[in-house]
C-alpha cells in the first residue's frame, strides 16, 4: 500500500497525471477496501502504475 500512494503521489509530483486523477486513484482503492473487496485493492497495489496512468 504505501508503494501505491507513493507512486500516485510521485506521478502526480512529475505531472504524469493530475489532481483529479490521482485523487481518483487513492478514493477507489479506499472504496474498495471499505466494502471488504481486498481482492481488487491487491490487485490495484500491484499493478497500480498501470491503472493509475491509463
């Protein structure tokens, strides 16, 4: 996990993806954890390069 908010936090420092975006990212995967659904926010915290700059 602290990988991911690292790496939203990061892209967003370089401009990679905006605000908006990287908010997006740290809300869905908080999302995903509050409903019990820690299958996805795995899958988000190893992969999550990919989803957060497509």
């Amino acid at each position: 996990m602290d990988a991911f908010i690292g790496f939203v936090l990061d892209d967003y420092a370089a401009g990679e993806i905006s605000r908006d975006r990287a908010a997006g990212c740290l809300q869905h995967v908080m999302g995903v954890l509050a409903v019990g659904n820690t299958g996805e926010a795995k899958n988000w915290f190893s992969q999550g390069r990919k989803f957060i700059r497509a």
